[in-house]
C-alpha cells in the first residue's frame, strides 16, 4: 500500500472522511478508475419489501407473521452500497412513514461519499425520530464506502473477525410442543434467546430444559412489573443454566430496575430502555449493559460509538437485530468482534431473504471477507 493511499485508509478508521479519492476500485471486475469523484453525485433508491416470518413470532406483548421493512440504494460512480429499514410494529415506524422520510432526503448535493459524518448529519436534521430510516442510508453509505476501499466494515474499524461471539437463537413465546419443535430445528446454536414475560415463563423454560441443556439467554420485553416477583425469578432462572436477563421490567422503572440490577445473580441487559446514543450513559449502574440495535440507533456509525462509549464505562455489550434480511444483519454483524453476546438470527427467521451475507458456523457469527457490508444479492 502507497503511503498516500495509507493515510487515506487511516483517516476514514479515524473519522476524518472528508476528502476526495482520486483512484477507486470497481467492486464488480477489481479494475481501477481515475477520474475526479467530484463530479459524481449519491443517488438515493428505495421500494418497499414485506418480510415472511417461518413461525408466528410472540412476544410478552404482540405476534406477528410478516414485517415490514424497506429496501435501500446509494449509488456513486457505478457502485451501490445496500440499506434496509426493518420496522417492527413497536418502533412505531411503516411503510408509510419511511418513504415519507426518504423522500426528504437529496444528496444530490453531496460530492464525495467520504464525508460520512456530514452527510448523516444532514439526515439526521431531516426529522426527529425515524431511526430506522436513518439506519437504512447510514448502512447503505457503509456498504458503498467498503466498496470503494475494497475492505469490509470490521477491517476499517480493526476489530479481529476471529472474535465474534456465538449468536443466540431466539424461540418465541408458543405451546411447549411448539417451543421444543423450534429448539429441534436450532440443534447447531450454542445459545438460545427465550421470550418471556407472561404467565407461562416457567413453563416455556421446563420445556426447553427437558430436551437440551444448551445455555439460555430470556429477553422479558418489559413483562415483569414487580422487583420482588423478578428477582425471585432470575434466581429461578439462574439455576437453570440462564446466563442473562434482557429488559426484565419497564423501561421507565429506573429505580426498580437499579435495585433489580443490584441483587440480581445474572446480568441484566437494556433493550427498550436503550434506543440511541443519547441513552447510553442513562443506563449506566441501571443495567448490566446494552443491547444495541441498528434499528434504534440510528445506522453503523451510531452502533460503534455506543459498543465503545458502554465498553469504556465497564458495561456489557450485545449487539441485537429486528427481523431482517441479511442486508441489516451482516451490517451489525460488522460489529460483532466488540460484542459480548450477539443475537444476530433475525434473518434465519424469514424464507424470503433476498441476500447472502454472514453465515452462523457451528452457532458462531461468521464474518466473510466481502467489501463493505459483506453481502451479495442472491439473484442480480
């Protein structure tokens, strides 16, 4: 590598992206272009795509069968890089809503795709809120940058791809002889995600319990509304081989949920009570650490100064997923060498995914060396 192009390497993994590339690889053939970038603009494409869901997917408060999510292209130069806006009915965002955001966003004024921080900082000025929609340009700039350096997003950030965690595979709320068939079908996971939160949380673990020993992670989605019943329940759990507890009682029980966080035998995770940047320092000494989520926060940027900011307070990190195909997926995956734990199976859940990306090895997250975010259309 020329010293010239290592500086240049060296100041996008440091944040200073705003300068022009001379000489740019074509993802497709590896041929070189010299051209001026300047005179190039981002082209922003979306359309809409309905997730189909193998099983109903329950949790402590709704089932769904389907999940609306929204389909993502920034082109420059010839290249693409892919986004996706995953919209799980909590989030509060649509179809509807998504593409009235997109439709605000021009950057067409922006000539150089390397000044990442100002163009997402003109997205998110757009509107309030509309986090997945943020995420889906922030993942598609992403992909189209690692494109353009020819690396993918680990490698850009010098994380080491041999230190991702197993990824947890989540069995929702159903019949114990529901529960039992899905853990059948998750023979090759080296941890399960369990979704508590009702009547029947003893149940649906006893069921588990009785056909595997595998370690269990329990994501309560806010269901347990009293201390006292909850922490007598994750001493139930931890003897029965449960490694942590994800949002165990309502985001907005902050003492509770310190005093919980105090006196529990397991680590307790923020979920819904962690939605952006601006609520990791909220958590601290609340929670044991944070669930991070592309979707709530905003896009990849977002994710990896969360990941460092919960890491230098001592916290845990998981890195999570909605439903989602292996667009968004692979894109947190990039993240996964920072994390604790992962629960990165969202698009394992679905039979309609439209891209091949990280693939899950004897239940380990499994990065692969393609640029960007490391995904390839299953048909062009």
């Amino acid at each position: 590598m020329s010293r010239r192009n290592f500086i240049k390497l060296s100041g996008l993994v440091a944040g200073a992206l705003a300068f022009p590339i001379i000489d740019t690889v074509d993802a497709a053939n590896g041929s070189k272009r010299s051209n001026s970038l300047r005179k190039s603009t981002l082209k922003l494409r979306f359309k809409p795509y309905e997730l189909q869901l193998k099983h109903v997917f329950t949790i402590a408060t709704s089932s769904r069968t389907t999940t609306p999510v929204m389909l993502v292209e920034v082109e420059y130069d010839g290249l693409i890089g892919y986004g996706e806006a995953s919209m799980p009915p909590y989030l509060g965002e649509s179809h509807k809503s998504v593409a009235e955001f997109l439709n605000k966003v021009d950057l067409s004024a922006f000539h150089d795709p390397f000044e990442l921080e100002t163009i997402l900082a003109y997205i998110d000025g757009i509107d309030k809120g509309n986090y997945a929609a943020k995420a889906s340009v922030d993942i598609a700039l992403h992909d189209l940058l690692g494109k353009m350096l020819q690396k993918p997003w680990h490698k850009l950030w010098g994380l080491d791809a041999t230190k991702t965690p197993n990824t947890s595979f989540t069995i929702g709320i159903d019949t114990p002889e529901v529960v039992k068939g899905k853990v059948k079908e998750a023979s090759e996971f080296k941890i399960l995600k369990v979704k508590l939160g009702r009547e029947t949380d003893k149940e649906m673990i006893q069921a588990i319990r009785s056909i595997t020993d595998v370690p269990i992670c329990v994501d309560v989605n806010q269901g347990w509304k009293d201390r006292n019943m909850a922490l007598d329940m994750i001493h139930w759990l931890a003897e029965r081989g449960v490694v942590f507890v994800e949002q165990p009682m309502s985001k907005y029980a902050i003492d509770d949920m310190a005093w919980l966080t105090e006196h529990s035998p397991l680590p307790t995770m923020a979920d819904e009570a962690v939605q952006t940047i601006y609520d990791v320092l909220a958590t601290h000494k609340v929670y044991s650490g944070i669930n991070i989520k592309l979707m709530k926060c905003g896009g990849m940027r977002n994710a990896h100064k969360m990941a460092n900011m919960a890491k230098t307070m001592g916290m845990k990190v998981m890195v999570g997923c909605m439903t989602e195909t292996s667009c968004a997926i692979s894109a947190a995956a990039q993240l996964a060498p920072l994390a604790d734990w992962a629960d990165l199976d969202g698009n394992l859940l679905i039979n309609n995914d439209l891209y091949n990306g990280v693939t899950i090895v004897n239940g380990k997250v499994t990065l692969n060396e393609l640029p960007g975010i490391g995904i390839q259309l299953k048909h062009a």
